[in-house]
C-alpha cells in the first residue's frame, strides 16, 4: 500500500503532492543532485505554508506509476485546486502518467528538484511538461514552495 505522508478528506482548497519512484530517499540518495532534505522535511514545509495560504495539503509518495495515476484522477473526483507532481524518472517514459494528467481538469504543475536539461541526455524530454499547466526545476526543495504559491493563485 503506498505511504501517505498526510491525508485529509479534499475540498477544492486541497492541492495534491505526488512524488513518484525514489522520491522516499531523498537526503540519501545522491545528496549533491537532490539535496539533503527528505521527503518528511519537504512535506513539514508545504503543510506550515498551506496553513499560512489558507490550504490544504495532501503529500503523496509511491514507486508505482499505477497509483500515481489513480491519485491523478482522485484529484479530479476530490476537485482538488491544483496537483503538485514531481513523478521522478517516470516524467520521462510514462505515457499513462502524461494520459492522466492530460483527462483531467485540475491544473498540474510538474516539479523537479534538479534541471533535467542539464542532465543525462534521456532527463531532457519529460512526457508530463507539454500536458501539465508549468514546470518548476533545478532550485531543489523550495521547487515544492514556488509550486504551491503558484496552486494557490488557481
């Protein structure tokens, strides 16, 4: 079952985080492109700004990019503000992923912590950017900050 990092019933106040494969290792797992926060640190952050923005936040994780599509189109059912996706390595191979986010209305903003552009040739094409409302990239955890400023405006 995957890890909910926060749950909470939505309301179209509610704005979905969903990280896909990897993402619980972040602060492990090669510090120097990710950066030392974890997941939980990240998420801390995103639920006090939410107070602050008069939101809710509902932090996701899973290395299935079936759930990933489920929570996408749950956003939709919930009426979710706005999906925060940060879908890792799937950006740039799932087809099912840029299908979800491109069946629903709820505006998704695509989120990376590094620059994929500056990357291994095979980050340079992400499948979610040209179905998704923008893309954060390369200003590592506060990505997640900039991206929920931004879904609150929606």
């Amino acid at each position: 079952m995957p890890k909910n990092v926060s749950t909470g019933k939505s309301t179209n106040k509610t704005i979905f985080v969903l990280n896909g494969p990897n993402l619980n290792l972040l602060g492990m797992r090669e510090p120097e492109i990710y950066g030392s926060d974890t997941l939980d640190d990240i998420a801390g952050r995103l639920e006090d700004q939410s107070h602050q923005l008069g939101l809710e936040v509902d932090i996701r994780q899973s290395n299935h990019e079936g759930h990933l599509v489920d929570w996408l189109h749950e956003a939709a059912a919930d009426a979710a503000q706005a999906v925060i996706l940060n879908a890792g390595a799937l950006t740039h191979t799932s087809i099912a992923l840029h299908d979800a986010v491109k069946a629903i209305d709820v505006p998704v903003i695509e989120v990376h912590l590094s620059n994929p552009a500056a990357r291994e040739e095979f980050r340079h094409k992400s499948l979610i950017a040209p179905v998704a409302k923008g893309t954060i990239c390369g200003f590592g955890a506060l990505g997640y900050q900039l991206a929920l400023d931004a879904a609150s405006k929606f």
